[in-house]
C-alpha cells in the first residue's frame, strides 16, 4: 500500500509495527493535533503501549467538518457509476491488503487473528455491496389521486455525516457506514474508538489510493468525544449522525442531536438470548452457540448474552458446551493458535469479573473457567455457568466476554418471556428441528434479528438493528442502509 510517509503500517513477516500515523486524517492530509496532544495505544495481549496518535481538539473537529462541507458538492455531483467504482476498488484493495489488515486488527484489539480476518472480508463487503448498490438509487413517479398532477419523489444525499464507531469491529462498523454514506453522496467525518484508531488510519489511506476524494472521508481521534461531536452536531452543515455503542451514550447522544433536529441512526446495546428447545439438533446447537457466544470472544453486541436451554436437553448441552469452551486456546491476538484472545482493557476484564461473582453469589455453578488468571494483558478465560438465576445482574447487563451463562426453562411460554425480559431488543437465537414453532417463536421474540438455526446472522445484505433500547434505523440491506443517508424530495408537477 502506498501510504504517506507519517502513516501506520506493519510488515507481515516479523509483525513489528513500522511508522506509525501521528496525523489526523482532513481534507486528505495528514496532520497532528492542534495543540500537539497525543492518546497512547495499548496493546490487549501485553498491556504494553505500542503507538501513539493525534488528540483532537475542537478546532480539529470544525476543520474536519469545513473539509467535509468544501467536498460536498463535488461529491454529490459525481455520477453514480463513478462513485460505484471508487468504491468497488476500495473493495478490491482491502482483499488485496487482507492479511495485513487483519494483523493490525488483532494487535490493537486483541481479537484473534481467524477472527481479525473473517472481520476484513466482512468490513470489505460493505463496500462491495454499496457499490452494486450506488448506480439502484431510484425515485418515484405517480399520480395524485384527485387527477391534478403527477407526484415525482427524488431521493437525495442527506449531507454532512458524523460517524462514531467503537472499539470491537473497528473495521466493519466504520465501513457499515462510510460505504453507504458515500454510495448515497454524502461526506463524512469519522470518530473511532480511541482503544483502536489505527485501523480507521490505514483505511483512510486506502480509500485515498482507491480514489476517494480529499474531504470526502476526514478520520479523528480524541479523548474528549462528548464536546467534540456536541460542537460538529451544533454546526448547521452537519445533518446526520450514525453511532454504534452504548445505550447510555446513544442516549446523551439523542439528546444532543435533537437541540439540531440532526437525523439519527443508532446500534445500541444487546442483551441477546439463545433459546435450545428439546427438539433441537444437539450438535447444531452447540456449534451455534460456539459462534454466537464466542465470536470476537464474545465483545460483539449480538453475541448471546443469555442461553435458555429446555429440561430434556439441559444436561447434556450444558456438557457439551462446558468441554468446547474448556478447549479454547487462549493467547494474544496475534499468535497463529489463538482462538481466544484478550479483553480490551482490564476495566473490561474487571466487569466481567464482577457480572460472574454475583452470579456465582446467587446460586450459579461454575462449570469452566471463572477466575482471572495470573499473567500479563487482558485476559479472561472462557467460563460456562449453570444454574443461573433470572435476577443475576449478567441476565440483565451485557457481559461483553467470553461468559456463556446457561438457565433452565420447562415451556415455550417460559422461554419468550425469559427472552423478552430485558430493555433490549437486537439479536436472538432459537434452535429447533420444528419450523412452525421456530417462526412462532420468532415472531414473539421482541428483537431486530432472529438467528433461526444459525449462530451468524450479520450480512451487508440483510438490514442490522435492534428494537426497544437497541437503537433507531438498519445498517447495510437493500435500500435499507442507504436510505438512512438520503432524503426524499416530493416534486408536484402539473401537466
């Protein structure tokens, strides 16, 4: 890859990080913070720090927005099939740059590296997708139905997109919404997670290489988030905000947006179910649970949170589970065997801690793992729970972790309402041979997305997004994902 020379970069063979960004992506330019501050870049696996980037100021965030605006109109401007193909080829280099990719992932998150790279060929995808995506961006054309004129309907570019994206996939949540930004006309500023900035810096110098146009996509990092998108949000060029995170920030995030009347587009929390009836394929469902549980060893907010298994079938999955977690290699993201790798931070580490003491305090059984073990970074150790009450605080937090609490149900009225008592709504799973009752329950299960027999459900093709306390709008689907950066335009043409 062709990346400036103060640009982050890491050689495949021996894994040592070379020239590391200390520049804030604007206006296609590479430059440090206002005030020269810097955030520290730690590695999970060790503790130890490993880069530093740039921490922006406000004076920062306001250039990255009259960056953003002075692109605008070019970019809106530009035809569907041109956009289509810049990002078809920011598609074709992030394959190219895959395994590279995926090692920078795993250094600064720690996730594994099998994991880092199911996540660049999923982060790739999004581009892909919009790009086919781009040149199906059609109006409306009818008649009113007194007879007195023709109703036209355009659709067109929202504006201005502030985008805030956390730590866990820091590729696929920032490509979810940069592709469809810019397959819809919009420019955009994106915020990562500060635990893992390096990422969106690599990409940023992809997409230049790939031809996307300077402004277009502007990428900062800061410590001071909350002022820095209140003051973006203020600005009246900026119209739309797409965050992924918290509940309590999507929250605080609302709040600000509406003293604009800024459009929003939220991925929340989960607090996600996995529901085994007696009926179901034993062996299906643990390997559904082993990639709904551990995926991302567990930090992905559709992970499964909750895991309701049947009477007739309790003991033996409970088994069955306890001796896959059990086998888990546990090591640094970035060795070849790992398959699971450290927590983010060790306040990470300490709430998962926390969640499995007070179940254990409860009456939880302690079927594997369970204790934090003695050794360097941010580690945790995959843990099966039986016996897990209802009331214990994991029933009701996400955990975030590689903690698969296991309760046990008689019916399948009992199953939806243990599945449905919580503020969340995102993702749940259900295992069971019988159709009829699978779509049943699904459609009495208050969540976005049902994995029916599946422990995977995120596509670039299938809308994603929660209902309740999970957020507002869908990410990637057909229309559904480019529809939350455009307007409709309602024309009354007389003829």
């Amino acid at each position: 890859m062709n990346l400036p020379p103060n640009a982050l970069w890491i050689d495949q063979d021996d894994y040592d990080v070379r020239g590391f960004s200390h520049g804030l992506y604007i206006d296609g330019r590479w430059r440090p913070s206002s005030d020269g501050r810097v955030i520290g870049v730690v590695d999970p696996s060790s503790g130890s720090v490993i880069a530093a980037v740039p921490d922006a100021t406000l004076d920062d965030a306001l250039a990255a927005v009259d960056a953003a605006a002075k692109a605008a109109t070019a970019w809106r401007e530009t035809a569907p099939r041109k956009r289509s193909e810049i990002l078809r080829r920011c598609f074709e280099l992030m394959v190219e740059r895959s395994e590279t990719l995926a090692m920078l992932i795993s250094l600064e998150n720690g996730k594994a590296l099998r994991d880092a790279r199911g996540e660049v060929a999923y982060a790739a995808e999004f581009f892909r997708w919009n790009a086919e995506e781009a040149v199906r961006i059609t109006g409306e054309f009818g008649t009113a139905p007194s007879g007195t004129n023709r109703i036209v309907v355009d659709y067109e570019p929202i504006g201005i997109c502030v985008l805030i994206t956390p730590w866990n996939f820091p590729a696929a949540m920032a490509t979810r919404k940069i592709a469809p930004a810019l397959a819809a006309g919009c420019t955009v500023i994106l915020k990562p997670a500060s635990e893992t900035p390096l990422t969106a810096y690599a990409l940023a110098a992809l997409y230049s290489e790939a031809g996307v146009p300077a402004g277009v996509v502007n990428v900062l990092t800061t410590t001071s988030p909350g002022p820095l998108t209140s003051a973006m949000l203020a600005d009246p060029r900026v119209r739309k905000l797409s965050f992924t995170g918290s509940t309590g920030v999507g929250r605080t995030l609302l709040g600000e947006a509406a003293k604009h009347v800024v459009s929003c587009s939220m991925e929340l929390g989960g607090n996600a179910p996995f529901v085994v009836f007696d009926d179901a394929d034993l062996d299906a469902a643990l390997d559904g649970a082993m990639i709904a549980k551990m995926r991302n060893a567990g930090e992905a907010c559709t992970a499964a949170n909750r895991i309701y298994v049947q009477s007739g079938i309790h003991d033996a999955f409970a088994d069955g589970l306890r001796e896959r977690m059990a086998a888990l290699k546990v090591g640094p993201g970035m060795s070849a065997d790992t398959e699971c790798g450290p927590m983010i931070t060790r306040k990470a580490v300490d709430k998962i801690d926390r969640l499995v003491k007070d179940a254990v305090g409860r009456g939880a059984k302690v079927l594997c793992g369970g204790s934090i073990p003695e050794e360097e970074g941010f580690f945790y150790p995959p843990t099966v729970l039986s016996q897990v009450s209802p009331d214990a605080d994991m029933a009701h937090e996400e955990i975030f972790g590689p903690v698969a609490p296991i309760t046990r149900f008689e019916t399948e009225a009992e199953a939806i309402m243990h599945a449905n008592n919580t503020e969340y709504g995102l993702a749940a799973y259900i295992y069971t041979r019988d159709v009829g009752r699978g779509l049943r329950v699904a459609s009495r299960i208050e969540a976005g997305m049902i994995g029916l027999n599946r422990g995977l459900m995120s596509d670039p093709a299938a809308p994603f997004g929660g209902v309740k306390q999970s957020g507002l709008g869908r990410e990637g689907g057909q229309h559904h994902g480019i529809a939350e950066f455009m307007e409709a335009k309602y024309i009354a043409v007389t003829f």
